[in-house]
C-alpha cells in the first residue's frame, strides 16, 4: 500500500518542517505530479470538496505536499501555489491544480538570465536594442533550459544532455510499460549567415606641398613663374572646394612671395610704398639691393636715390634661384610699357621679366564617406549517426546585426567626477578617453584644454570605431560570428536528441527523478540490448489510494561523439567543445580608399599637370616672342577618388574543420 500524504496549506516564505507539515489540511485521494522540460511542475490533487472556497480573502494559497517517510518523518515531494478555482470531480471530489513557481520567479529568472548573457552564447547584437533581454534570449546559443525544483523552487540551467545528476534505473522499470521512437531524423546541417550593415566614416588633412613643389620644379623650397600676379590669383583659397562632391576642401593655403640671394627682410622696390630707415628694398632691373636711409613714400627711384633716401646699392647674385627670366630679344614697338618715341620704333633690345618666387603651401581637407554591408557564413555540418529511413534535412539561420556603430556604453560627461586614465566619456558629439586621473571641473572643455582628455574616433560601439572597413575581421565581430555558430550548434544538437524511450518505475525508485537528471536503463529492446544514459524530458508522479508509480520520457541523442580539435589556422570556439572553424583573418575587405594611406601627399596626389612651368616660359621668351604674350602657369590637381560609391558589399566565407558531434546515447548500429 502507498504510503501516507501529507497536504499543508502555508504562507509563501514557511520553510518545510516534518513536525510542522505533516498533517492533512486536505484529504488526498489522488495526486499526480508532472513535470516537464523547461516549465514549472504542475500538482494534480484530488481533494474531498471544501467547505468554504479555496480562494476566499485569507485563505493560505500555498502547499506543501508530502508523504511519510516511515520513520515517524516526512519527505517533500511538492511545493507550490493554487493557481485557481477547483474543478469538479465524481463522488463529492474536486480537483485543483497547484504549480510550483516561487514568490520571487521573476526576479529569480531574470537575475540567472543574466548571468548567462556572455559569449559565446548570448550577443546583444542579435537582438533589438530597443527592447529589454528576454529570459529565453540568453538560451540562444544554449543546448540547455531552465529547471525550476519542485521541492524548493530553486532555479537552475540544465543540458539537454543530462550533464547533471545520474538516477541509475538498470532492471528497475517494468518490462510492459515500455515505448521505443524515434522522430524526426536529426539535422544534417545548419547554414548560418550574419549580416553587419554601417557606414564608414573617416576624415582629416593632408599637406600636398611637396607634390606641387615637386610638379613646379627641382627647387626643394620654393616655386617661380614669370606670371606671378597671374599664379597668385589662380592659388587655391581656405574653404575652396576641389571639383564636384569630390571630398576634399582646401584646409590652409598660403604663397608667400620670397627674393632668393636678398637679404633677410628684403622686398621689392615699388613706387608709392612707404619706407622707414633701414628696411631693405630689391631693384629688378638693376639686380641690387638698397638700404633706406631716410623714412619716405617712394616716387621714381632714381630722383629718390639721388635726393639721399637710400644708401649704395649692393649687387645681387642669383645664380642659384635666378630672379629674371632669360634675355628676350624684341623690337622697342612690343616692349610692354608702352609705344615709345616714333625715333625708336624700330630699336631692337634685349628684355628680361621679372622671375618671381614663393614659398607654397596647400594642405587639403577630406572627408570619406561609403556605406557597407559584410556577411559572413558558414555551414554547421552534424556529426550524427545514419538513421536507414532518413538521411535528415538542412536548415539555415539568417540574422541582421543590431546597429554596430551604436556605442550604449560610454557615459556622458560630468562635472565633479572622479575618472581614471583611459575612461571614455561622450561630449558634444564626440568621444574622449582621460589622459590622467582627474575629477572633473565644471567645464568640459577648460579639462580638456588642461590636457585631461583627448578627442578619439574610437568608442566602445561593437565596431569601435566608423573608420574601419570590416566588422567580422575585428574581436567583436568574430564573436558575433561565434555567436551564429554556437546557435547552429544548438540547433544540431537540439535535433540529435531524436530517439525517445518511455517507461515505467515503481514509486520508491523514481519518487526522485525531475527533468534535472538523466537516468540509465537496460533493456533487450534496445539496439543491441544496450545500456543507455539519456536526458529526462518529463516525469510524473502518480498516486492514488491503491497504487503509485513513476513515468519516465528520456531522450537519447544519436551524435556520433567526435571531439575535434583546432588544429593549425583553424580556431575553436570557445566553451563550445568540437565547434572548431578555419581562421579567415585572409579574406580582406574591399578597400577603394586605405584611410591610414590617407595622410600621404604621395596617395592622395595621383597627378599634378603644370601648364607653361618656368622653363616653358623661359623657352618662349627666348624664340623672340612676345613677352607680353607669356602663358601663365597654371596647375591642375587629379586627387584620388574618395567619392562615396555605391554600397559596397562584401562576403566572407568560413569553412568548418569539421562536423559538430553531439553525444552519442545510443548506438544505432549496435
């Protein structure tokens, strides 16, 4: 005869006493306990039919249900609240359902939950940022589900593989209640593709003067055309945009007129200037250069020379940076300043123009914009046994990563705050890390002119930065990639467990199984007669006045047991044993633009084209033309191409080192 229950209704926070609880608040007549994988146990009690309602104001809602131990004692068997009305039964009998979820489920749930969201099998990334973590989100990449404890509420995560405790049952189950399927045949493979979509995003400056020296000329310092007047003009102005959506602005450019072989100081005479004492002027056409000596505005040259405004002049050699053109021999008639006397219209001379110096400056600004999408797929073969009938399916798994750009981690700034070097923080649109421990003052930006913070394109976005050309190929992303696979793996292995034996135990012997356990049976019936291990999926405890007795449902995988391991370029996924892929840090990303090139003149600059340099000039002159005809010098810039370009698109192909095994719970083949 089954032994004495026990029914004691109690407040939610009492701990479980024999002395205390063993009693009958309740007569039970029938009880079945069930409990399955994943959710609360539930209790179904018979109970004689109440006087007053179960859930009246007042009444306890909660239960302990219990049965003698015979030794004077109690043992728990379930503990759990009412979850509503009692239903009707025969005889006077009503029937009422309790569940065994603790006061503090929720916070319970949530707090494990937590503690499982770390890689590889939980990646924020796979889900809406908007939305708060789900409890089942941390499961993703799990081959595992919670288990509630129908005694005492506590909640664990357990394998789908019965990594936990073992109830050995060998020769304990009754031999007709006994039930052998298999289901579903087991995945074959699982295709996976991840998906990171953002826009790259880099800018900066690039001094270009040394490729327009080098296009204008030997000279390591300084540029001359005849057309100076014509060469100032056409220079490129701050702000100045470089032909049409190009992506690049003049950032700072400066021509600085210079008198190579004059002293320093030293300018060009020029009538109507003032001069004081001492400043130092060039005459052209005589090659020399004069010292004030008398503050004046300059008039002819000649008279003021006379009148004693300046002193002796010094000659000036130009050899090395010449500062006329060479002779042009023209008629008096083209001399440039005008028709001369009707006497000397026909006079031949010789001329020189003034060759004119400067030292360039041309810095640009670029700024490089391109979208990009980057996938990355891999297919998890399963290593699993031949099942005669089917060879199983394929599935797939697609996932569009959350925003990788979007930084939830760095703080925004404040004032009166302790920081240590290397915090970042967010200010004014962008993003900074601390030089050195500080507290903060009431001004971000008197801290930063102080040299407390550095501006950085760097944040702790999952990218970490919008200048880099590829996701997958940086830590974070491979663990995202990680992340896929262990999904597929969970999948494979979820599947493999396809083979479902039932049975039945006497009441003594399976009075302690919960889906927390695996459990060994033998049994003829079995491939080969075998002794297998498996996974509970679900237990029920049943009782009544006569009789009590245990089911048992068990899932055995059909993996065929492989361990892999990484060999060489093959990396193994953490935690995740067997899951083992081929490195793909060689499968580069699309680059029309290497942004750490960029602050090179010798990149940037594909071709400087320079009309009529001085030496043209100089060659025009001296074939007897018209001076006042010379060309002037002009440049022209073709920049690399930093244009946005369509969105660019880019796969990475992985290949598995080998088939994901599952355990192996049963030889099919024995």
């Amino acid at each position: 005869m089954p032994k004495t229950l026990y029914f004691a209704w109690v407040e939610a926070g009492e701990v479980f006493a024999p002395t205390t609880h063993a009693r009958q608040d309740e007569a039970v007549f029938d009880l079945s306990i069930t409990e399955r994988e994943g959710e609360f146990p539930a209790a179904n009690v018979r109970i004689k039919a109440p006087l007053t309602g179960l859930l009246a104001a007042g009444r306890k809602r909660r239960a302990f249900i219990s049965e003698d131990d015979g030794d004077g004692g109690a043992v728990l068997l379930f503990f759990g609240r009412l979850t509503g009305s009692p239903t009707a039964a025969d005889g006077g009998m009503v029937e009422i359902e309790l569940i065994a979820q603790p006061a503090d489920w929720q916070d319970s749930l949530n707090a494990l939950a937590a503690s499982l969201r770390v890689a590889p099998f939980y990646d924020a990334l796979f889900f809406d940022p908007a939305q708060d973590p789900k409890p089942e989100d941390s499961l993703a990449g799990r081959a595992a589900h919670y288990h509630w404890h129908r005694m005492t509420g506590a909640l664990s995560l357990v394998s789908i593989f019965g990594d936990g405790p073992v109830i050995d049952l060998t020769g304990k189950h009754f031999w007709e209640d006994f039930s052998l399927s298999i289901g579903e045949p087991p995945l074959r493979s699982v295709a996976v593709r991840v998906e990171a979509q953002w826009t790259q995003q880099a800018g900066g400056t690039v001094d270009i003067t040394d490729a327009v020296r080098a296009a204008l000329g030997a000279d390591p310092a300084y540029v001359s055309t005849l057309t100076g007047d014509d060469f100032l003009s056409r220079w490129p102005r701050q702000g100045q945009g470089i032909g049409t959506a190009s992506g690049y602005v003049v950032a700072d450019a400066s021509l600085t007129e210079v008198l190579p072989g004059c002293p320093s100081g030293c300018t060009e005479w020029s009538a109507g200037a003032h001069y004081a004492v001492g400043d130092i002027v060039l005459v052209r056409q005589e090659m020399k250069t004069y010292p004030c000596l008398m503050a004046h505005m300059a008039g002819d040259f000649a008279a003021d020379a006379a009148s004693g405004y300046w002193d002796e002049g010094t000659a000036v050699d130009d050899s090395a940076r010449p500062l006329r053109s060479v002779a042009a021999t023209v008629s008096t008639a083209h001399f440039p300043s005008g028709i001369p006397a009707d006497d000397m219209a026909s006079e031949i001379r010789s001329l020189h123009l003034a060759r004119r110096w400067f030292s360039p400056q041309l810095s640009l600004a670029w700024d490089y914009s391109q979208a990009r999408v980057e996938g990355i797929s891999a297919t998890v073969a399963a290593g699993v046994q031949d099942i005669a009938f089917d060879q199983g399916g394929e599935d797939s798994l697609e996932f569009r990563l959350a925003d990788v750009t979007l930084d939830t981690i760095t703080p925004a700034w404040a004032s009166g705050t302790a920081y240590l070097a290397g915090d970042y923080v967010k200010f004014g649109g962008g993003t900074f890390y601390a030089l050195l421990d500080h507290t903060s003052g009431n001004n971000f930006w008197m801290d930063e002119f102080a040299g407390r913070w550095q501006r950085t394109s760097y944040d702790q976005s999952a990218l970490g930065t919008v200048v880099r050309p590829s996701f997958f190929q940086t830590d974070r992303g491979r663990q995202a990639f990680e992340h896929a696979l262990a999904r597929a793996a969970a999948k494979v292995a979820a599947s493999a467990r396809c083979v479902e034996v039932g049975f039945r135990v006497p009441w003594e012997d399976g009075v302690g199984i919960t889906t927390a356990h695996a459990v060994t049976i033998s049994d003829p019936r079995l491939a080969g007669g075998q002794v297998v291990t498996g996974k509970v999926t679900e237990v029920v405890l049943a009782r009544s006045s006569s009789a009590a007795s245990v089911e048992v449902i068990m899932a055995l995988a059909v993996g065929d047991g492989a361990t892999p391991e990484a060999g060489e370029d093959e990396v193994a996924v953490p935690s995740m044993e067997g899951l083992v892929y081929a490195a793909y840090s060689a499968q580069n990303p699309l680059q029309p633009v290497l942004i750490n090139n960029m602050n090179s003149s010798s990149y940037v600059v594909d071709d400087i084209t320079i009309s009529c340099d001085i030496s043209e000039q100089n060659s025009s002159l001296s074939g007897a033309g018209d001076p006042a005809a010379v060309s002037p010098t002009a440049m022209t810039f073709r920049l690399r191409s930093i244009a946005s370009a369509d969105t660019l698109s880019y796969e990475i192909e992985v290949d598995m080192a080998a088939p994901f095994s599952p355990p192996k719970q049963i030889d099919l083949g024995a």
